[in-house]
C-alpha cells in the first residue's frame, strides 16, 4: 500500500507503513502527514515515539500535490522544525525517501 495516496504497491513484500510519516517540501520545510497524536513526544529530546519514521521528501509542492491529490494543502498539516529533522536524523529514526 502506497502510504501517501492509499494505492495498493507492486511489491508483495511490502510491510505495514510507519505511524508517523512526514513530508519534506524541497528538503527545507517539513509537515507532519500521518502521526499527529505522537506530535509532542517528537518535540521532546527524550520523547517516547514509535520508530522508524518515514520522511517523503518532494521538490516541490507541485510534486506533492501530483503524488497525494489536487486537495492536499500543507495549511492542514503540522509543521516541524528543520532542527528537529536534523535530530531525528542524527539519532537514526528517520528514514528517507525522495519522491
């Protein structure tokens, strides 16, 4: 199952999406897609959050929109600190993909 638009993948092996799945929009601004109730606890340096969290990284919005649909609108999505990206990072609970 395609995490962002619902489609079912190719690869049979495909396991059950992360909890928490973030958008990154030309690898500067990032929104939270999918995960909300666990949105303090990334926020915190000792929070408690399921891992690995999934990042889809898109060039730009255009691009999201033509993966996610024409009414995707990142005004109804959390925004996340770029710091907080770069920690998730360097604590290796991100996983990232480019769209």
């Amino acid at each position: 199952m395609n995490a962002l638009n619902g489609i079912p993948g190719d690869d049979p092996n495909e396991g059950d999406e992360p909890p928490i799945i973030l958008l990154g929009i030309e690898k500067r601004s990032y929104y939270v897609y999918k995960g909300d109730e666990f949105l303090n606890q990334l926020l915190l340096a000792d929070g408690e959050f399921p891992t690995p969290i999934l990042c889809v990284n898109f060039d730009t919005v255009f691009d999201a929109k033509r993966v996610i649909g024409q009414d995707f609108s990142l005004a109804s999505y959390w925004v996340i600190h770029p710091e907080i990206i770069a920690r998730l990072r360097a604590d290796k609970c991100l996983i990232e993909a480019d769209e």
